[in-house]
C-alpha cells in the first residue's frame, strides 16, 4: 500500500491518509478482502499519531470502503475496484500530480526561476575538470576544505559568527544537521524546542527517539521566562526570525538564553534559516558570535541558492566536534564533493554574495505586493507579523473563524497556503494560532500574489 | 584538539590517535598543562574503544609528551611546543596532505581518472535546464521517479531483481542506506552480521546504538549453520563477494539464509556492492530475486561510477516502505536532485551500462597484472581468494608473520594496503586473519601494481 503524504500543504493528515487509502482500493492495489495494518502499525509506519490513522479509519468505514470484523482488524470491501490496475508508475505520476497548485503561498522556498544556472553550471564544469582524486573520490565527513574556508570568511562578515573552517561541518541541507545533532544526544537526554516550531523539524528531532520538551513563543520569540529547571542537552531556536511566527529575539532574551544553556551545560542550536533576507531595522548579529562554545550555528543554502542541491552546514563547539562528524561519517560518509566545491568557487568569487543582494530586492518587492494585496483585501481586519525579515509572513484574521471547510474550499480553488496551528503542539497553542495563516512569497511569481489574495479573501469571508 | 582518523589505511589506530596527539602538541594547539579528555571521553568522541585511547595515552606517557596526576587527570607537559602556532586551515592541510600515498592498494574505490567526465557534464547541464520546479526544488524522499523506473529496468535486467519503482528509495551512497535501515529498527532489536565485515559498515551500524551480533564466515560466505536462535531483526550479507575475504554464498546457504529470515521474521539485507565486476564463472543472480519481500536489496554508485556524487539505492519489501522513507525524510528530506536526474539519463541512454562494461575490461586486466605480480614475487607462498569479481582480493601469506612493524614499514614506503584484521571482530576472528592482507586494484594504475607488489614483497620477506 502506497501512502503519500504531503506534510507541506493545508489538508489535514487523516483526510490524506483517508484519500490515499481510498485510492489504492479504487486503483485495485488494495484487493478485496485485504486486511489494513492496524491503527498502531500505519501510525508507526508514517510517523503521525494514532489518533489520525483511526480519524482516517473512521471516514473509511463510515463512506463504506472498509468494514471491521470485531478484534480482527480492518478488511477492504469487495466490488469496488475499478477495472483496470494502473501501473505502479503511473499511479507515482498521479499523486506527484495532485500536488500542482494554480498560486501556491509555500512558506521556505526561494525563486526557482532565479536559480544562477549559467554560474552556476560553469563553476561545477571547471570543478568538473579539477584533478580526479581531488573532486571524484569521497570526501571527509566535515567538507572540503575550500567551502569551509569560504564560508568562515563570508559568514565571520556578514553574520559577524566566530567560527574557523575547522569549526565548520558541511552537511545535506539545515536537515541534516538537525538529524546529526539528535543523534549525538545520549538517550537519557532530551530537546528543548519553540513551540510553535516548524513541523519539518519537529518530525526528524521526534525521529530521533528523544524526548520534546517546549517552550511557547510571544510577539518577542522564545518565552526565556519559562525555559525549564531541568537541563535539556539541546535548545532549538530560530532567533533573527521565529519560525513560523516571524518575531525577532530581543538581546535581552539571547543573554538569558545563553546564561541558561551555560548554566545548565546545554547547548544552543541556532536555526539561521532566513536571516539572509531583511528588509527593514538593524541587522541581528548572531548568537553564535556571542559564544561560540555554547551556539551551534545551522544554515543552508537552499533558501539562498536552491534547495535540491543539498548542502547546508553547522558552526560546532571544539567539545561537539567529534562526536559530530563520527556521526556524519556514520550516516553518509560525506556530503557530495563537485557541488562543494562549485559553492565553494561561487562563494570565493562574490558570485553568490552578489545573488543574495538582488534576491534580496526581489523579496522586498514580492512582500511589499504581498503586504499591499492584504491590506486591500482585508482592510482593518489583517494583523501582519514576521515581514521585516524571511521568505514568509504571518496573518491573522480578526472576525473570521478559518475551519477546515474553509481551506478545503482554498485548496480546491488551486491555491496552497499553510496554516500556523499545523506548527503548534498542543491544544492550547494550536488554539492560539487557530485563525492565523502563513503566506510565503519566495517562490510566488509577482503576478499571482495579488490573484491569489483575492481568492482567499473571498472564501475566508465568505460566510 | 583536532584529531583526524584515517579509517581506511592499515596504521593501527591507537598509533594514529598517539600521533595526532603529539601533533596538536607539538605545533602548540595543546599548551603547557592542557588536561587532555579522560580516556572514556576521548573514545566516545572519536568512536573507538577505550582500551585503543588508553594505549594511545601510554605512549605519550612513555616518549614524556604528557604526565598525569593521580586521580586528576593527564596533563600536557612545558617546553614541547614548537616556536610557532600554524594557523587552523594549514594544519588540516597537512592532514589531509600526510594520507597521500605513492602506491595505494585502497579497497572499494573505481578508476578515478575513468569517469566519464564529458557524458556526466552534458546530461548535467541537459537537466539543469530543465523547468526549475523539477530540478531546483527540495525532491521526494523517495527519490525521482525518472531515476527509480530507469534503476527498477536496469537491475531486473542485470542483476534479476524484481522490484518496480515504487519499492526503490534513492539514498546518499550505500552507507545512508545502512544508516537508514538501522534507524528504522526499534531499540530492543539486534543487528547481525558477518565476521569479518567492512569497518566502514560496521562503525555505522555502531552508531545507531543497537545490539550487533555476528556469524563467521569461511570460503563459502556466512557460515549458516551458525545462525543464532534468538531472532535478529536485520542480517546484514554481501552473498556475491564476500567483504573483506571475496567469497561467494552457494545457493543452498542463500535458501537456508532466506528460510531462517522467513521463519524468524527477520530481513536479509543484501550489500551487493561489487557485483558488476563479475570476470569468470556464471552470474549469480541476487538473493532479492529469490524473495523480495525478505530481502533489501542495497547498491551504489560509488564503485560503477564515483564515489564523490554521494548516490546509491535500496530495494525495499512494501512492509518496510514506509518506516524507510520516514527515516530519509528525517535524515535529510531527499537526495540532490540535480544529480538523480543525470544519473537517470545516463542509465536510459545506455551510457552507464557502456560504462560499466569498458571497465569490467579494465578492472580484469589490472587483476589479471595483480595476481601475475603476486605469483612472482611470492612463489608458493600465497593464497589468493575472491579473485573472480570485484575491485579487491585477499592475500593468505604462508611461512610470513606480519606484524605491526611491516605494516610501519609499508606504509613509510608510501604504499597503503589494508589488513583483514582490522576488518574482523574479537581476537579469534583477528588472530585467524593475521597473514592476511587486502589488495584493492580500482584505482591503482597498471604500471603501480607490480611495483608496489615487489616493495611489500621485499618487506614481508625480509626477516
């Protein structure tokens, strides 16, 4: 059985689940008869609660595809497949398909039809040439030495972090890095997040086994007041733009952050995700720079470059190091070296320094239609957060009551936008949250902001 | 402190770790009186056993690089330190620098100066043109169906496996997909193994913190009969070439393997690393073909193309499907993109077949000047195994008793070989293996393998 799931999106993960089991049954991959893993085993297998895999169940029941011997599990009905059994790669096809939108607001994801191809490529076709042990055989698990070098430069100027390239670990993207740093935690330990938090990383850090504690966030970021008397090993936190509700840790709060991870010998795991792209006040310097022995630093390239490449990084304590990079060698050896050392040259020549300026102007320019188009369309009603910086922004909506009804009717109309509660843990924040949305503009191309906007306005007060 | 591994040359490691030590110390890194990390810290930190760290610290002690207080440690010793401190950047420079050798007998690495550089830039750049929401975008941590339906053709045809796209998951080499298949076992379950096994697989299975057991193997691959009674959840194999000793598993022992796993409920994972290199006998066709919802089935394109791309595969039964594409997502969403889809191309147009073909020449021919070098320079005296596929052989040396002071000397002559032992588990296994020694030929120029043949011939005789 062939589930897949879109964690990206707005559906709610039963109502998927629900379609993709539907879907194998009509498409005759599920056969009459055929017995359904129980609740707990699909639940394990695509790592959501059980609660959903049973919401799911329901539905199926309740629509008359399955039925349920008592204490003997769930069994496919019989006369509903269709005739033909479709090809397992066509069948591939279809749900990669059903993903396309008309206008999508996905938050995290840069202009793709901005991409520096042409530098790109002839960057990666003079490595190409490079002598062949240098670029072909493995590499070593902290990165070649010329992107390392690269980056401590670029970022000690532009991020003022405190870092040499033998401090630097180069990894597959922020995700990577966020898997590794789990990893090199003792079980006994556990992970202090924001909540809200990216649902993303919430689900590699669960991946891990450890235990999730949360902090809540405010209008300032992370709640420093309420950080627990019990020592968390790692604390994970997005500082020059809280994901996903936009705000800015005041300095106040970095000191006690950082007072706390070096009294309790925790340490702090700054994501940086978006700091390259603010539009308005003082740039935030890093907290990495304010201590580098108790600040891991994590950054990617895919929101400044692309992100199919695969290639991010993190600034790491001499005392993490090893444990580090044994854990990078054990999950893949090392990162890919041609694409290493093209980023590497790109970065050395200002070549990628130049396209962050111009994206930068770019997504000035896109947030400012953005910005523009909800004013318009939801005068005194809209309350923005989170858009001096970042590739997205928050919304929330006064006077109007957004219920699932409401973004099945958006994602009908061909439009992808994402709710704040899908990032939240917990009834109340979720509650909190319940009436916000996020909007990203990376990826939106300028003609469709405003097209889009008025869609969602006229659903969204449309009763 | 900053000490770098070498994991795959032949120096033990407790000598490596002494003398990076002595480096950090010498070039000043580790001043006067530094307290250097308690022998437990130092072999979590790096991966390795204590009692290698505390062998390691002895000879510090013994050449008076370091004294220690008792019960407070080990301290750095005045007046060693040399008049300058060598900036971070040029020390790893040396590093890297002090792991090159004149002649290298490595393992498991292709023909460097042999990719095909010309038809990977073109299809590269074909596919970077492509529309940016195909190649630019984060992919499916499955994998790019171009790439899995070009694979699923490919291998049913060479290697007889039946799998559709739909039960293959792109991977960042084999060792992801090691990494991957641990993580997804749950804590109380244990991992087993052959004995001897590449350290590399080994150090990853480590790391995932689960129990590993192992089986001998003798001249006809993992000894079946030795199969433990209490269920493992993974058997890890390598049934078409044996690593390290290049034996071959006879079908009945690969019925018997499947059988165990079915009636244990436990999965073979089938490490088919070498099978493309196959120069007499028939093929052996893969034990994934035998059945495929008990085995999964792990390749690479390490050792077919380059190493330096980072891709590899596994063919996995549905009922592990998912709880595997969980694990990727959470190690790093998907693989580089770009990458998959130029692979895809040269697979569909031939071009990888081709490849592989023009080298399996290759590799016979310098095989073929390996095994002549060996039979003159040792008449009588050697036994070669595993000579009939694959990139490496296995040397058994009779009236020769290799010690750490030959290997010293190979390696000061600037030739890297490997020994089985380091390769084998417990000192039984070790000790059965301590004449033996590994010759890689991949990427060893032809006019190198008789040379470097008669360098380690003249040591190992010469007392």
């Amino acid at each position: 059985m062939q589930v897949v799931l879109d964690r990206t999106g707005c559906i709610p993960l039963w109502r998927q689940i629900f379609a993709e089991i539907r879907r194998n049954i009509v498409n005759g991959m599920l056969g009459a008869e055929y017995r359904l893993p129980s609740s707990r085993e699909l639940s394990e297998e695509l790592g959501v609660s059980r609660n959903v895999v049973m919401e799911s169940y329901d539905q199926l029941l309740a629509e008359g595809y399955v039925y349920s011997r008592s204490g003997a599990g769930t069994y496919v009905c019989a006369g509903l497949q269709a005739e033909y059994k479709v090809s397992a790669a066509a069948d591939s096809r279809e749900s990669a398909a059903k993903k396309k939108y008309r206008i999508s607001f996905r938050t995290g994801i840069p202009d793709l039809s901005m991409v520096p191809v042409t530098k790109w490529l002839k960057a990666y076709k003079n490595v190409m040439h490079e002598a062949p042990d240098k670029v072909f055989d493995y590499g070593q698990p902290e990165g070649t030495l010329e992107l390392r070098q690269a980056l401590a430069a670029y970022l000690g100027r532009v991020r003022g972090t405190a870092a040499g390239p033998e401090n630097i670990i180069i990894t597959n993207g922020a995700a990577q890095a966020f898997n590794l740093l789990a990893a090199a935690t003792a079980p006994e330990d556990y992970l202090l997040c924001e909540n809200p938090l990216s649902c993303g990383l919430l689900f590699t850090l669960e991946k891990s086994g450890r235990k999730i504690e949360t902090v809540p966030v405010d209008e300032q970021g992370i709640k420093t007041e309420m950080l627990p008397s019990q020592a968390p090993r790692l604390i994970f936190t997005t500082p020059s733009h809280q994901f996903p509700t936009g705000s800015v840790l005041p300095a106040a709060r970095r000191n006690e952050l950082i007072k706390y991870a070096e009294s309790h010998d925790a340490y702090i795991v700054e994501d940086d995700y978006d700091s390259e792209f603010r539009y308005s006040g003082n740039p935030i310097s890093s907290m990495q720079a304010m201590h580098p022995q108790r600040v891991i630093y994590v950054g990617t390239f895919a929101k400044t470059l692309l992100p199919a490449v695969r290639l991010g990084f993190m600034l790491v304590p001499d005392a993490l190091r090893h444990q580090l990079l044994a854990a990078k060698y054990a999950s893949d050896i090392s990162s890919a070296l041609p694409e290493q050392l093209t980023l590497a040259e790109l970065i050395r020549s200002g070549a990628y320094a130049a396209h962050i300026g111009k994206m930068r102007k770019l997504y000035r320019e896109k947030r400012n239609l953005l910005v523009a188009a909800l004013e318009e369309h939801f005068p005194g009603s809209v309350q923005i957060a989170g858009d001096s910086a970042g590739l997205h922004l928050m919304c929330s909506f006064r006077g109007i009551s957004i219920d699932d009804n409401m973004l099945e009717r958006i994602e009908n109309a061909g439009i992808q936008v994402e709710t704040v509660s899908r990032h939240a843990i917990g009834a109340e924040q979720k509650g909190k949250y319940a009436n916000a949305l996020l909007f990203g503009y990376g990826n939106t191309p300028r003609e469709d902001i405003g097209k889009g906007i008025e869609v969602v306005a006229k659903i969204l007060k449309s009763r």
